[in-house]
C-alpha cells in the first residue's frame, strides 16, 4: 500500500522565506561597525519628525531647542539629516529589528499567524497585505508621534496585521491554528470569515481580541519589554494596535472568494 508521505514541516514557502529575510538582514548588521548600523537606521528606519519636518519645520526646531539632554538632542539631529522625508521608511523599518530578542519574539509569532493568514489569502495577497500593514503600522505611530525623532524598527506592527486577520476567521468551527490539514475538500485556512460584529459575540475571539489588546498596553508601559530581558525598550505600541485594526478591519479587501486558490505550497 502506497501511503502519502507526512512532511517534517508545513509552512507555506512565503513565511519561510520572510524569516529568513529578517534573520539575514540581522546576521548582516552584526556585521557591520556602529557607525555604519547607524547610518542603515537612519536612513531605512521611520522617524516620524522627519515627515512633519517637511510641512511644519519650526515645530521640530522648537522641540530640538526644547531638548535639555545635549546628547539625546544630537542624536535627534543626526535622525532628521537633511530633514527631507524618506518615502520609502514607512515600509522599510519593518525588516529591522533592535537585536535577536526582537527577532526572535516576532519570528515566533510570524509563523503561526502567518502561516495561517498565508495559506488563506495566497502569496501575492499576502505580500501586499504586509506592505500595507506595515504602511498602516507606521501611520498609527505617526499620528500620536508627529515630532519623534527617535527611529522605529521592527516588523511587530506587520505580526500584529496578521493576528487581526486570523482573528477573523482562526476561531471558526473547524478551522484553528494548523499548519496543514488531511482535509484537501475543506482545509481549516477556508472556513467562511467571522463578521466584524461576530468577532465580539464569539467569546473566543473576544477573549483573544482583550488579551492582545492588554499585553500591548503591557508593553506599551514597559512592563513586558522588562519581564522579556529588555529593560528601558521603548515598544511602538500605537504602530502594534495600527497594524492589528489594519488587519482585522480591513481583511475582506485581502480575503480571496471561497473557490480561488491558495498558498498551499509547504517546506518540505
């Protein structure tokens, strides 16, 4: 009897090659020196001042003349350079991180989420769905950070899109966080999606929505970037809470009908 052979792992190709995206990007800047690293976050990392710099320049220079570190303040200078707004940041900053802590933490929660959100929306929606996250992600931050010159990196924002948008359809009966199924007629990743107003009445979903909600407030505050090993982290919760309002509310414009295809492809 010929019996299908059971693969080691079954994670669409797309998520595979992500990770090792952002581990490659990291390996690369332990290479670099300080100052070149540098040079790399100033000028692929999103700096909101940097933006309104470009439409309101006296209200950055009043916070630099507001800045009583002279330190802090040179550095916020070295941040805004020129003072013209690099359009490709909003993006960019995503594929960065502050160390292997950072990548490892969303690395770990890229797979499941992603592999999920992945296999439901197929390659070229889900890169696109990223791209927007992260633009969704960086706009959140921006508005309650108009005149930040502080750098922000990290594809947490891009991780949260992808549990707002499991979040629509992961508690589904029969469908769950599975990286493959035996099923091939009805695969878990295409059970119909939740509608927004479902989300509050299915006391699981509902559950998940307040705990996301409350470690982000966790990490807004420094709680969770302590108990983590990174104490003093500064944690861009509002690009967080973006990034997952992105995902969750705008899922329908990402979500292929029922009978088109799917990132099926797994690493074998």
């Amino acid at each position: 009897m010929n019996k299908q052979r059971e693969k080691i792992f079954n994670i669409p190709a797309v998520i595979v090659w992500f990770v090792l995206l952002l581990v490659g990007i990291e390996a690369v800047r332990e290479l670099l020196p300080p100052e070149r690293d540098l040079d790399l976050v100033a000028n692929f990392g999103f700096v909101p001042g940097r933006f309104t710099f470009a439409f309101d320049p006296d209200r950055i220079a009043a916070t630099l003349t507001a800045s009583a570190d002279a330190t802090q303040a040179e550095l916020e200078r070295f941040f805004l350079g020129s003072g013209h707004p690099l359009w490709w940041t909003p993006l960019t900053y995503s594929l960065l991180h502050a160390g292997w802590m950072h990548v490892g933490l969303n690395c770990l929660w890229l797979v499941p989420f992603g592999a999920a959100v992945a296999r439901r929306f197929g390659n070229l929606r889900f890169v696109l769905f990223c791209v927007a996250t992260a633009i969704a992600g960086a706009l959140a931050h921006y508005v309650t950070h108009m005149t930040d010159l502080q750098p922000v990196i990290g594809a947490s924002a891009i991780v949260s899109g992808m549990m707002g948008a499991a979040l629509r359809f992961v508690f589904q009966p029969g469908a769950g966080f599975l990286l493959g199924s035996r099923d091939r007629e009805r695969p878990p990743y295409r059970v119909p999606p939740l509608a927004l107003r479902d989300v509050i009445a299915n006391r699981t979903a509902l559950a998940f929505l307040l705990l996301w909600f409350g470690g982000d407030i966790l990490f807004g505050i420094g709680i969770g970037a302590t108990s983590l090993g990174m104490p003093g982290a500064t944690v861009a919760w509002q690009a967080h809470i973006g990034g997952f309002l992105f995902g969750l509310l705008c899922f329908a414009l990402f979500d292929p009908p029922a009978d088109a295809p799917r990132a099926t492809n797994p690493l074998a």
